[in-house]
C-alpha cells in the first residue's frame, strides 16, 4: 500500500464534544487519511478524549491559544505533500480530499485549493462560494476559478506552499487571516484556484464574542495593507477600515490596536509585486475582509463570511 499523500489538520478549541463527532465522520467519509488534531490551548479536557477514543490520531497541543497560527503546528507535523483544513465543525465530504488529490498532482503551480461549503443540515451554499465562482480572474484548470484568497476552514494546500510563505501571522490571531498569507502566497507565485467540485459541510455554532471578532478584522486589515501594500493603497484601506469602525462606534479603538503593532508592521513591511497589486486592484473592491452582507473577495481574503466564523481559536 502506498504511503498517504495528505493530511487533514482539524483546530479546535473547547469544543469536545462536536470534535468528537467530528472526528468520527472525517474517519469515515476519508478513511486511511491520516488525521491531525491541533488542541488550541482547550481547557474542556479535548485532550484526554481524543486520545482516549481516537488513540490512532496524531494530537498535537498548543502550549497557548494561539489563534489561526495554530495550524501552523498541524502543518509542520504533517509529513505528507499535501494538507486539508478543516475546524472541529466542518467535515469533508466522501470523495473530496481524492479530488483534491487529483487537482494539486495536474496543477503544480496551485499553492492551495478553496473548496465549496455547504452549512447546516438543509445544505445551502455558503454565500462566499457564489463569490469565488464568479472572481474577475477568470478560469484555471479543470473547472476551477482563479482566486486571491481562500477559506481558511475549507481549504487544501500544498505543504511546501504553505510553509515557504510562513503560514499565518501569530500576531494576527483570528480574523482576516487569510489576507496576508495569499498576498505572501501570490508574491511567491503560487496559485490560488477555488474548485466547486471538492466540498465541505460546516455545522455553526453561535459565536461567542462578534464584537471582538469583527475588532480584530478591522485591525488585521489595517496591519495587512501596511506590510504589503503600495503607500496609497495602504492609505485607501485603512481610511475604508476606519470608515466602517466608526460607523461601528469602534473608530478610535481600531485605530489604537492599529497604531500599537505599527512599529512591528513597519519592521516587517514589504510590497507585493507590481503583477500581484495589479490582480489586486482587479478584485479590489472594498475593505480587505469584507462582511456579513458582501462575503470577502478583495485583496486576498476570501474567508468565512463574519456569520460563519467559528470559535475554534476564540480567547
């Protein structure tokens, strides 16, 4: 029997229960698939029984909870060429990660894959699919749509991609994540490609604090077009970034939280490629995370829209 050629990374937080259910349908729906589970940091005692009902699973435990940054652990302990994402409520579906298998072996400039979500139990399509399907870049090989961005949650990359152009920002911790590492992604070359045919379901539960959630998008769009984008780019984001919070009633606060990482921002500033900030502008349109009501095609995060973001890195 040949040796597997990917891995499912599962992050969770404090969600035992659904992560065990969880687990159990990616063993079915993908069996032989080697499964790891990054605990982030849970307090729930998600350690203790992952190991005791899945003793075959590789269990990897942040010392913290480190946000979005703690896949970056799932990926460097996967030994295989490829890796599916997937969070403690989302579940691939049978067929899927083969598929993938199949589009990463023909396309060997596609640093990683966006999948097509289902959400809950009636199946509707996620709205940021319609998004992705319709991006002005136009078509990439075997049916799929060419992106900058992808869905964290939802997702299959390359591992050298993804190690190559860092993973995610541990300083960003949750929200907007995406945005930097596919500008990184796309800086370095890789290609972002969304493929309906390859699908997730995701299961939401509420989410437990949207307000700092939706703070920390603000921050992490400002931190983003300042490390990567051209002055009068960055410039136009962050008046859009502070429009919005100010409309919030969140203006000044976003703007601290942007002005305390600006001496670090400033250090780890570098400009995307002018053929990058061109596919940019292409699908510039707002803000670089989007919202609720307009699902992120931007700049480079094309992620759950702000409903559908998921606690597994919540504080």
């Amino acid at each position: 029997m040949s040796a597997p050629r990917l891995s499912i990374v599962v992050l969770t937080y404090n969600r035992r229960e659904e992560l065990l259910g969880n687990l159990a349908r990616l063993g079915r729906h993908a069996p032989g698939v080697p499964i790891i589970v990054v605990d982030n940091g849970s307090g729930d005692g998600t350690a203790a029984a992952v190991r005791q009902a899945f003793p075959g699973i590789r269990l990897v435990r942040a010392p913290a909870n480190l946000g979005a940054a703690g896949r970056n652990l799932g990926a460097a302990a996967a030994s295989t060429p490829y890796v599916a994402f997937c969070d403690d409520d989302t579940c691939w579906e049978p067929g899927a990660l083969a598929a993938a298998e199949r589009l990463l072996d023909a396309a060997p400039r596609a640093g990683v894959i966006s999948a097509a979500v289902r959400i809950g139990p009636d199946g509707r399509m996620d709205p940021t699919c319609h998004v992705m399907a319709s991006s002005p870049l136009g078509p990439g090989p075997a049916g799929t749509m060419r992106l900058l961005g992808f869905m964290a949650g939802a997702c299959i990359f390359r591992r050298q991609a993804y190690l190559a152009a860092g993973g995610y920002q541990p300083r960003f911790f949750i929200g907007g994540e995406e945005a930097l590492l596919a500008l990184d992604l796309a800086a370095l070359g890789w290609d972002m490609l969304y493929a309906p045919h390859i699908c997730t379901w995701h299961h939401p539960s509420p989410l437990r604090d949207r307000p700092l959630r939706t703070h920390l998008l603000s921050r992490n769009a400002i931190w983003t077009a300042w490390l990567r984008l051209p002055w009068r780019a960055a410039c136009r984001e962050t008046a859009a970034e502070l429009r919005e919070a100010a409309r919030r009633g969140t203006g000044w606060r976003v703007l601290r939280a942007a002005l305390a990482g600006g001496p670090w921002v400033w250090r780890h500033r570098r400009v995307i490629p002018s053929q990058v900030e061109s596919q940019r502008r292409c699908v510039a349109g707002g803000p670089l995370h989007g919202s609720a009501a307009t699902p992120a095609s931007m700049a480079g995060a094309l992620s759950y829209p702000v409903h559908a973001r998921e606690d597994h890195t919540h504080p």
